[in-house]
C-alpha cells in the first residue's frame, strides 16, 4: 500500500487531498501542529503533531519513509530547504506553490496591482511565463524562491503546483461567501463591478487533489497550473451559487470605473482577465458549477453558530468591507 505524508494536512487542500488518496487505496499521514480527534477510527488514516520550526521535526515524523510528500504550508526557502534534507525519503515531493508568482512584460504582478497597475497577462497564462524575481519581499517573491530551491537542489521528483482562487470546503479564505452571505441575508440585487464579467480563475480543491495524485507518478520535476477547466465569469460564479443553494437573486452589472473599483467590488474582481491554462492532468476534474455546491453547504453549516469572520479570517482581513449593504443600495438607487 502507498503511503502519503501530508504537511498541513488539516487544512482545506489537505484534508481534499487525503479523501482522494483514502479512495484510491493509499495509507494518508497527516501532520499539523494541532490535535484532530475527529480522525479517530479512520482505516489507513494517521494523524501526527509536527511542528515544521522543530528541528529534524519532519525527519522524525516520517519514520521510514513515504512514497509522496505534499508540502500544502511551503512559503518561502526555509519550508524549500527542509524538503531537500528529507528528499531521499520519499519518492515524489508536492508542494502548493500559486499562480500568483507570474509577472506580464511590464513586470506587473498581482501583489503589487493596486499601486502598480493590474497586471496584463496572456489569455491563458502558461507554466513558461515569466514569473517575479525570488526574494522576500511579497508573498509571490518567496514563492519563487521556495519553487527554485526544491528545482535546483532536489534529485527525487518535485512537483509544483500554482493554484489560482481556490475553494472548496474549509477554506480560510472562501471567496464564495460574498455570494453566499447575500443570498442568506435575503439579497435580491447584488450590484457587481466591471459588468459582472470579471474572470479571476478558479480551483477547486478536488482538483488539486487529482494534481497531487497525478505527481506521485513523475518521475521528472515539473510545474503545473491547476485551475478549473474553464474560467467563470463573477456573474457564472454568483448563478453557480444561487443554484446550489435553491435561491435567486439579481446580479447588476456596473460600468467599468478603473482599478481598484469603487463600487460592487466582489473576491473576484478584476479589470483584464488572469486564466491560466490547466495542466492536462487536470482533464477529469470537474467543473466550477459541479464542484462548488459543497463549497457552499460548509459555508453555511460552519458560520451557522459562529461569527463569519472567525470561520472566515483571510476573507475578513480584506481591506474593505465586503458586505457594505448601504453603498449596495446606493449604488442600486443611482442606477434606477
């Protein structure tokens, strides 16, 4: 039987990647710093505290070995160098990189677009565009660090994959709750900006998953863009939505007004596109609309008795308020 070893295994991309692995026979290692009493029982299932700080803490962990290691939690060159020193442990190393790390010719990224300009981008954007410097600056520079280090000094097979706006239950950072919140709220018109044809890809976290599957047999390293099969639109993302959750509501497309967008500004909102071009691994993932209802269901059952933004903290950390109701209205009045 195959063993996995997943770092940051509780989270939302690991506990997705674990069900895919436990489904196709493997034994699945999951490591994070905090206890998982929910795990118990679970045939071929482990769980390990890890903290990755330790010193030798990985080494330690992994006993004897895995066929696959997936670093969900690699940042920057320290994660990178501490995948090198375990390297001849396992078979194939996986590590979720972002999409982020890509640059247009003018050097713009998606880090710096709300002071240097959003960046313009080849529709879609491969593995072979160019991709920000490595260095410590923002999060995409270290990034790529960490891609390179594992590239450069990694003899086992290392894999790196460079999601987009992922979701999927557990998430963090589920973008689809400015939908969802709407719709639970009783919202019957939700004014989007740039016409609601915004087109910031998607990835869900089952494909991820046949990603990561898909690497345990490489046998050279290699990048991949993982992303859904096609890009929605905000206003496919918000009708998605609505029919997973039996609702309606109206979407009111606003005029484009510039970047950064006064008014409707959704997750997803974007004035020139940033779709990627998914690796053909990725041909049996499925769809936003056929993936996304369950997404939407752990929303609504994990706010049900808590705040949103303890469920939710990098939603609620955005740097404005994505529920503001009266600009909402307000804008709908000068429309009408």
């Amino acid at each position: 039987m195959q063993h996995a070893f997943i770092l940051g295994g509780t989270g939302q991309i690991g506990r997705a990647v674990a069900d895919r692995l436990l489904q196709e026979g493997w034994r699945v290692t999951l490591a994070s710093r905090a206890p998982q009493r929910a795990l118990d029982g679970q045939p071929n299932l482990r769980h390990v505290m890890l903290d990755r700080r330790d010193s030798g803490a990985i080494a330690l962990a992994l006993g004897d070995g895995a066929d696959l290691l997936l670093d969900c939690i690699a940042f920057d060159p320290a994660d990178a160098r501490q995948l090198v020193e375990v390297q001849r442990s396992v078979g194939a190393i996986c590590a979720i990189s972002s999409a982020s790390v890509y640059r247009d010719d003018e050097g713009r990224t998606l880090d710096e677009a709300r002071s240097n300009g959003f960046p313009e981008m080849p529709v879609p954007i491969t593995t072979s565009q160019p991709t920000v410097r490595p260095g410590n600056a923002t999060y995409s520079t270290r990034k790529v660090a960490m891609e390179q280090i594992l590239l450069d000094q990694c003899q086992t097979p290392v894999t790196l994959l460079r999601p987009c706006a992922i979701y999927g239950p557990h998430c963090r950072h589920a973008r689809e709750w400015f939908f969802v919140k709407r719709m639970l709220d009783g919202r019957r018109e939700i004014p989007v900006a740039y016409g609601g044809m915004s087109r910031f890809h998607t990835s869900s976290v089952q494909g991820i998953a046949v990603a990561v599957v898909a690497s345990a047999s490489k046998t050279a390293s290699s990048v991949m863009n993982v992303a859904d099969p096609v890009a929605p639109t905000v206003i496919e993302i918000g009708e998605a939505i609505m029919r997973a959750m039996g609702v309606k509501a109206y979407i009111v497309g606003l005029p484009d007004r510039g970047y950064p967008p006064k008014d409707g500004v959704t997750p997803w909102s974007v004035p020139k596109p940033f779709v990627v071009e998914p690796s053909q691994d990725l041909e049996s993932a499925g769809s936003y609309e056929s993936l996304v209802p369950p997404a939407a269901r752990w929303l609504i059952e994990a706010t049900r008795d808590r705040p949103w933004q303890e469920v939710l903290p990098a939603l609620a950390a955005y740097p404005f308020d994505l529920f503001d109701y009266e600009a909402d209205e307000r804008v709908l009045r000068a429309l009408s």
